[in-house]
C-alpha cells in the first residue's frame, strides 16, 4: 500500500515539473520567430505602449546554461563549412606578398563641376586645318574647270586655223559624236582625255590615213601644274601617217633632237635594230641641235633634200623628231615575257611637233605641209639595186636572229619544265616509304648527271681502204 501511495506521489511531481519547465522555456520550433511577430502585431494593435509592458527574462536551464558556457571556453574553436568551395580565398597563406586592398567604403565620391564659359562668338583660329583643306579642294575644283575650258579652247582655236588645210588634202577630216570638240556643227577631236585629242584624216594618195593626236599639258590637274612649274613641258602634236605597204622601199630613218634621239635609239625596236650610228645633224646640212639615225646613206640623201632641209633650219625648234620606217612595231618588249611569234611590223611616218604656248599657230601650217610633202617624196624615192639588197639582207639577218632567240627562249622554258618535272617525281619518290624504290631513282639520277657532265664526242666512221 506504501508503495502504490509513493509511485503515485512521485508521477504527481515529475508531470508537475515537466509542465512547469515547458511553460518558461521556449520552445524549439521552426516557426517560432513568426509567433513572436505575430504577438508583437496583436500588442501593436491595441492602445499599450512598451513602456506599459513588463519585461520578461525567461529563466534559462542548467543545460543551456553550461551550453553557454562552453561556447565562452571554447572561443577559439572555427566551425568550418565542408560545402564553401570559395574558402581558399579567405586563407591569408594562400597569396603571399598580395596587398591586400582597401575596402570600399559607403561614402560617395565628390564630384565636382567646373563653371564653363559660354563661348558666344566661335574662335575661327581653332578650325584653321579645315581651312585649309577647303582652300586646296576648292583651288582644285577651280583649277580642273579652267583647265579643261582651257585645253578645249586651244583644240577649237587649231581646227579654226589649220581645218581648211586638211579638208584641201583629205577627202574626210575629222570625227562626229557626242564626245567631239568641234567649231560649230562640223567634223572635229574626239575627247579621248580632259588633255587628249585625236583626229582621223583619210583619203588621200600616198597613205591609208593619217592620225592627229593633240596632247596638251593638263592643266586641268593642279599637281601637274605646280610641277610644270618646276620642269615645263610644251604641247605636243603627234602625227602618225600610215603609208601603203607597195609605196615605199625597206628603209629605216630618223630626224630628232639630241635628246629624243638618244631616248628613241634605246627604246624603239626597229630603231636600236637597223640604225646603231647616231650621227650629227651638221654632216647633212641641219642644225647642230638634230642628229640623224639612218640604216641607208642614199635614203638619207634622197629624203633630205633642200626644201626638207631649209624647213628643218628654220622650224627645228619645233620638230621633235621625224620617223621613218617600214618595220616599226613600237618599243622594244621586255626581256621577261617571251614571244610566240614575230611581231607585226608597219610602214609608218611619225612626226612629233612641240606647239607653241598659243597651242599651234602659225608655224604649225608650213610644218603640215612639210609632212605632206614627205609623204610624196617617200612614194617616189627608189633606192639602187645594191642598197636595197644591202637592206634585205639586214631584215632577213634580223629575221633569223629573231628565230634563234626564241628558239633558245623556248629551249629554256623547255628546261624548267623538266626541271620542275624532275622535282616533282623526287617528292613523290620521297613520300614513299620504299627505300629500295628510293634507291634505284638515286642510281638513275646520278647516271644521268654523269652523262650530262661527260664531254661529247662524235663518232667518226673510217672506210677501210
């Protein structure tokens, strides 16, 4: 009977204890900060103030007690993270020698703003560069209308002077189109540049036509202006007269100024091929400022005869050069490309005239009619038996010059082909991986190499007697 009387006395106690201790501790639940707030709103919403509110202290037990105390003890201890993968950057042993750099810090920076002057009247002297841009392209743009109006008015001012003339020894004079500069409706130049002109002439004995080129200076270009300044050039006329191919005899000669037959010499083919002697213009009765560049002697006598030689006295200044020939074919090719074929050669009279600065006036009339009557001598001149055959025989040596050398052109490309040929098959041979093959191709290339070495010797056969 004690014992049931103690049992129960001591179940009293202990639910009396566990019922006192789960009122003043607070309970571990998760949601446990959302009850605090909600009783923090339901006191809000009356008329108490926290000054009206007696504070509580809930009585912590024993356990969490000594729970706090051994967190003070242990305050050393570092809880760490096994899911911080970024923890190497907060270790200070990781990245020596860094400096560590100063944190930043809430306070915005100041910013400060310079009063500018409004500037009412602009300053021109700070677009001075611009200034001068818009000076040159406007003195260019001016300079290429006046220079083109220019040139136009020195090509119409010499169909006025010199247009009957050619009407008298042309059957048609000239050309029609949109692009011709022409005096009123008529026949004139056709535009080929704003400082180039031409005009075709035909109808005519002694020639299948005649070509006038007019190549003035540009003045419609501001650079070559300023350096016609430094070196003046004058305007040229350029005539370029194609005679018939049974007129004249095979001859090659040429009348020029000093300078321009030294060009001439060097650069024309027919020029450096059939006439190497430079001879002074005083030995055949011309000026001393000409030289003559003749194939033939007698052609050279019979073309210049006096009235040839009294015009040349008195417009030498103005001839540049005369051309004669019946193999001209124009400058010499480059020694780099190699011709399949000979060139197409032509019977031409060339005749270079430096204008005046009126652009051609009036001595260009008496140096026209000095190329028609060269276009007639050279129909009648006959060359004799022994200097005609003198100069088939440079033409047909020519001939054959011209054929060995291509010939020797061709053996040589022939060879770098082989070469290359050869080098091509020995890459091949290499990539392989047959050292025997590779073996057998050396054996083969070193005979041959031997054999091209070897000296040649012929065969002689001896009857026997």
């Amino acid at each position: 009977m004690r014992i049931i009387i103690l049992s129960l006395t001591l179940l009293f106690c202990s639910v009396h204890i566990t019922h006192a201790y789960e009122d003043q501790t607070p309970e571990d639940d998760d949601f446990a900060e959302f009850e605090q707030f909600e009783v923090d709103d339901e006191v809000t919403d009356g008329d108490f103030r926290d000054e009206d509110l007696p504070v509580l202290k809930p009585k912590l037990s024993p356990v969490k007690d000594q729970f706090e105390d051994s967190i003070d003890i242990d305050d050393d201890i570092i809880v760490e993270d096994e899911d911080n993968e970024f923890e190497h950057f907060q270790d200070p042993e990781e990245f020596e020698g860094f400096q560590e750099t100063t944190p930043k810090t809430s306070e915005q920076p100041k910013i400060t703003i310079s009063k500018v002057p409004i500037m009412v009247h602009p300053r021109w002297d700070a677009y001075w560069l611009e200034g001068i841009l818009c000076c040159l392209l406007a003195s260019y743009a001016l300079a290429y209308a006046v220079g083109r109006a220019k040139n136009a008015s020195i090509a119409t001012n010499f169909l006025k002077f010199h247009k009957p003339l050619l009407d008298e020894n042309f059957t048609l004079v000239g050309e029609s189109g949109l692009d011709v500069v022409a005096v009123c409706d008529e026949r004139g130049w056709r535009r080929e540049a704003e400082h180039c002109f031409t005009m075709w002439c035909s109808g005519r004995q002694c020639c299948e036509g005649m070509l006038l080129a007019l190549k003035l200076i540009k003045r419609q270009d501001l650079v070559h202006v300023l350096l016609g300044v430094v070196r003046p050039t004058p305007d040229t006329l350029l005539i370029r007269v194609e005679l018939s191919k049974d007129d004249s005899d095979p001859y090659v000669l040429c009348i020029a100024q000093k300078k321009f037959a030294t060009r001439l010499a060097k650069e024309m083919q027919d020029l450096s091929m059939f006439c190497p002697e430079k001879r002074p213009g005083d030995k055949h009765g011309l000026p001393p400022a000409l030289s003559v560049l003749s194939e033939c002697a007698e052609a050279t006598a019979g073309l210049l005869d006096a009235r040839v030689t009294a015009a040349l006295e008195q417009y030498h200044k103005h001839v540049q050069f005369i051309h004669v020939s019946d193999r001209y074919c124009g400058p010499k090719q480059m020694e780099e490309t190699v011709a399949t074929k000979p060139p197409d050669t032509e019977r031409v009279l060339l005749v270079s005239l430096a204008l005046g600065p009126d652009g051609g006036g009036d001595e260009v009339r008496p140096l026209l009619l000095l190329v028609f009557y060269l276009m007639d001598k050279i129909k009648r001149l006959r060359l004799s038996k022994e200097a005609l055959s003198k100069c088939e025989k440079r033409r047909q040596k020519a001939a054959e010059a011209w054929v060995r050398g291509s010939h020797a052109a061709r053996q040589e490309q022939a060879a770098l082909r082989r070469e290359e040929k050869r080098k091509q098959e020995k890459e091949k041979i290499l990539a392989e991986d047959d050292p025997e093959k590779q073996r057998r191709w050396e054996l083969k290339e070193q005979k041959r190499q031997q054999k091209r070495k070897a000296p040649k010797m012929k065969q002689l056969k001896v009857k026997a007697l």
